[in-house]
C-alpha cells in the first residue's frame, strides 16, 4: 500500500522547464535510471538539464525489491551506446557526467567494456568534464572492475544500499562483503580513484547496523557516502518501514563527517547522483 508521506517529503515543483533534456534523451534514444527508477528528484534534475545515463539496456537480469527497474531478459548490447551517451552529455552542457546501467549477469564481463567505452567517449567530446560512474557488483568478476578503472573515470561509485542483515530481502541476489570487497579492489588497482558509495533509510536498518554499514565503508578507504530515504517506486515493490526524519539524517551526516569520508551527502533526497557534481566538488575542496 501507497504511504502518505510527512510533509518534509513533499516538494515544489521546478520552475524551469524539463523539455530540453527530454528531447535530447529521445533524440539519442537514451535511457535515464531517473524515469527507470522512478526518482523524486527526476524534475528537478531535469529542468537543471541534468540526468543520469541508464547503460547497457532497459531491462535487469536481478530483481531488487527496492527497485522498479523492469527484470527479465535484456536485449543484446548495443555497441554504439557510447558514443550517443557522450554525445547527449554535449548537448546537454553537462560539466558532469554521471552514468549508471543495469545489472546484466547474463555476461561474462557484466558490460563492462561498454562502462569503459563510455568513459572513453565522454572524454573525447567533453575533455573538461567530470565523469562517476555507478557500477553494479559485476558478480565480483574483478577483471571487469579493472576494466571499468583503467577507463579512469573521476569518481567510481558501488551503492551498498543497506546494511548487512537486510541483503536477503533488499538485494538478495547481491552479497554485502562482495561490495564492500569491490570498492576496497578499486582503491587497490588505482590509489587515486575517488570512491562512493550510498544507502537507503527507511527499510528496517537499526542505528547500530547504519553506524556499522559506515564504519565498514571507511574501513575500505570510501571517500564519499551518500545516504536518503526509500521510497517505494512502485505499490508492487518492497514497503517503507518508517519515515526517517530529518534531524536523524542530520546526526547519520555528522556522524559519516566524524568519521573521515571526505563528503557525506545525507538527506531524505539524496540519492547517489543527486547533486553528483557539487559533492564531488566539495570532496576536492
Ligand atoms: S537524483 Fe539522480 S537519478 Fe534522481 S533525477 Fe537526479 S540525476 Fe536522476
């Protein structure tokens, strides 16, 4: 059942308009994990001709229960994604580039030569910009995360998306030490990369378990966390369990700052690319 939401979750619309970036992501027949996953921000973000850049297909060969993301069997890849991702990124005047894809476990290497061909072309038709990427685990095949490395985005990001004990019912084909493991393998292939990760509140994780999760996220050397509230994207999808309030994600910001990340963006909008530029900025300053 649909939750009626407490009144620091409701919001304004934008007043700029979103129509520049819908016509060039349907110009460039993109997808965006904006629409996909049914983001909150996704007008804001679009009137702001920003948007994340939804790789390797439409469709997810996992089915995360937080997720509306369509499950079922992919399409073959299409080898020219690049190149018309880079060139929307053009169009669209964005100075950072964030890119994300589906979970596509039916490939040996998970895509991730189209990750790294990506980062690739944004390079060559936007040399000055920023590019994140945000990775699914590649079934923890880490000569796939060396590929995606060796592209040499700016930030690499892996979300946990919650702590360890809620996997099985969040993520349950994802395993919690498997994403830990992969961002710890990205800082060893390059020292340099910054790191990020992000999760979810609002879906049954204690204070305890929040404070571990973030612990074990320095303990692998990730410099950025982002952290915000589920909120389900679809009635058929997993429920929220409470409304996490904003003095709460205020005391989990002080206690990630406390820590040591290098950025903490934490608020009941975030979500792993909201405002990706400007965090990554505040990380380097
Ligand atoms: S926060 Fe990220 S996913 Fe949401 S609309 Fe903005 S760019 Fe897209």
């Amino acid at each position: 059942m649909r939750q009626r939401l407490p009144v620091w979750l409701k919001r304004s619309l934008p007043e700029g308009s979103t129509l520049k970036t819908h016509g060039i992501l349907r110009q460039h027949q993109l997808t965006t994990i904006c629409e996909s996953a049914k983001c909150p921000n996704r007008s804001e973000c679009y009137s702001r001709n920003t948007a994340t850049f939804l790789l390797l297909g439409e469709v997810c060969t996992r089915s995360c229960s937080f997720c509306s993301v369509p499950p079922g069997k992919p399409k073959p890849l299409d080898e020219n994604e690049p190149v018309r991702v880079a060139q929307a990124a053009k169009e669209l005047g964005l100075n950072h580039v964030v890119v994300t894809s589906v979970n596509r476990d039916d490939l040996e290497n998970g895509g991730s030569h189209i990750f790294a061909g990506t980062i690739s072309e944004i390079r060559k038709q936007i040399p000055k910009a920023a590019i994140e990427v945000l990775t699914p685990d590649f079934c923890g095949n880490w000569d796939a995360v060396l590929d995606v490395v060796r592209a040499k985005p700016d930030v690499f990001n892996h979300n946990m998306e919650t702590v360890k004990r809620l996997y099985p019912r969040v993520r349950p084909r994802a395993i919690y030490e498997r994403s830990l493991e992969l961002l710890a393998r990205v800082k060893a292939f390059d020292s340099g990369m910054t790191t990020k990760s992000g999760f979810m509140l609002g879906v049954g994780e204690t204070d305890e378990e929040v404070t571990q999760l973030l612990r074990d996220l320095r303990e692998v050397n990730c410099d950025i966390v982002t952290v915000g509230q589920y909120l389900q994207p679809l009635e058929r999808k997993m429920d929220i369990i409470d409304f996490v309030s904003p003095e709460k994600f205020e005391e989990v910001g002080f206690a990630a700052k406390a820590m040591g990340f290098r950025e903490a963006y934490v608020g009941p909008f975030v979500r792993s690319s909201y405002h990706a530029g400007e965090v990554y900025e505040r990380s380097h300053s």
